[in-house]
C-alpha cells in the first residue's frame, strides 16, 4: 500500500475518468441495451451519475493542523505554595462547657416504704463540664390506663454539682410519695432543673426522665417488695407527656 500515490484531487479525476472508460463500452454493447439508441445513452448517464457519486465519496479532504494544546502557565511563586489541609471543625458534644446530668446505677428506684408514703430516689451524675446549681426536681406517678389523680413530690438540692470526676461520684435526689395500700403498674416521671454556675448568664437547663413498671405493687404498705422500674418506650413518653404536660410545664 506505501507504493501507491498520495490520493489527491488529480489523482482521483483521473481514476474516476478510467472507471467511467472502463465501463463504456460493455455497457454500450450490452445485449438488451443495445437495440436502442435511447437505452444506450441513458445508461451511459446513468453510469456518470454513478461515478460521480462515487468522486464525491472519496474525494480527498484537505487536514487542518490542529494545533497542540498550550501548556499552562504557572509562576515560580504558585509553585511553591503548598497545599494546606482543610481544617477540621469539631462537633460540640451535649456535654461541651455547660454542666449535662445522667442518670447513674439502675436508675429511679424506691429506697424506702413506712404505713402511709414512701421515698423515691433518682441517682445523679454531672457528666458535663460546668456545675450544676440551684437544682430543683419532682417526681410525678401515675398509673398506667391514667386512671385517677396523679400523685407527686418535689424537693430542691441544698449542694452543687460538679462535674463527675470519679465513676463512683454520684448524687442522690429523693422525695417522699403518699403511698395507696396496693399501686397499679405506674408511669413515672423525674424532671429536674438547674442553672451553669460558671456561666455569667446563668443559663437554665431542663431535663426529663420517663420510667415504667410493669407489675402491681400488692400490700405496698406493709412493706412488699417494690417493682422495678424501667426506661418508657418513645411511644409511651408521648403519651405520658400529653397527659402530665400540665405538671411539667416549668421543665419544658
């Protein structure tokens, strides 16, 4: 293929002219078409529509350079900064300067029970950065069909609470309940509130535990073992919410 000659415009007249040559005369003698004047010049025409169809597809297209694509300019100064990190920006945690209170140890639990009330106790930790002071809490049962009057106790902590440095550093905050002789499985809330000590807007801060228990208390008040309580569902601190929102509406 590298002896033929470079197609040019020149080039393919010429082989274009041979092949229309090349043709004419079996053509011109063919059999059927022969036998009139008028067939035999249509076909030649019909024979230079074709080469030139023909010429039109393969005639040679003259190349564009294009040309090579511009390196980008950088000056010495761009090339030597560096490339910095992005900076990092850190999430602030619940417990990021302000004091933030958990529960500790198996949580809202009755201590004690005597003929007519009994004491109900909520083990606290400052798990936050910051004191808490000017505490102030209450406690609100009710039984779980929200049958009857709700019965509640509410207190105030005299102490601070300093942020937890010790696992075993903990505050216990408790009040006294009236106590029916047997008690129907309970709802129970604990809500406490207190103010940033270190903060010069002494900010307030609300918070709301919902338990549950889920056996009757029978003879409560001749000293039967109190039922255990447990963490409410979602589902159940909404509902309990709506019912005792009138009682906690300083909590929220």
């Amino acid at each position: 293929m590298y002896l033929l000659p470079p197609k040019t415009p020149f080039i393919t007249i010429i082989a274009l002219l041979a092949i229309f040559a090349f043709f004419v005369y079996p053509i011109w003698n063919f059999w059927w078409i022969e036998k009139s004047l008028w067939r035999r010049l249509f076909s030649l025409f019909l024979l230079a529509i074709l080469v030139f169809g023909l010429g039109y597809y393969v005639w040679p297209v003259k190349q564009e350079q294009i040309p090579p694509p511009k390196t980008p300019l950088t000056t010495k100064k761009e090339e030597a900064l560096p490339t910095l990190p992005k900076p990092v920006q850190k999430s602030k945690s619940t417990t990021d300067n302000k004091p933030y209170l958990s529960s500790f140890g198996s949580g809202l639990t009755i201590v004690e029970t005597n003929s007519n009330k009994f004491k109900i106790e909520m083990p606290i930790i400052n798990i936050g950065k910051h004191t808490a002071y000017n505490i102030k809490f209450k406690f609100i049962l009710i039984n779980n069909q929200f049958q009857g009057n709700p019965v509640s106790g509410k207190s105030s902590s005299a102490n601070d609470f300093h942020p937890n440095n010790n696992a075993n550093d903990h505050y216990s905050v408790r009040a006294d309940i009236p106590l029916p002789q047997n008690v129907s499985p309970l709802y129970a809330v604990f809500a406490i509130q207190y103010q940033d000590k270190e903060s010069s807007s002494k900010k307030i801060f609300n918070q709301i535990w919902y338990y549950k228990t889920t056996v009757e208390w029978i003879d409560a008040t001749k000293g039967a073992q109190p039922p255990q309580f447990f963490h409410a569902t979602l589902e159940e601190k909404e509902i309990i919410l709506k019912h005792l929102k009138p009682l906690l509406k300083e909590y929220l």
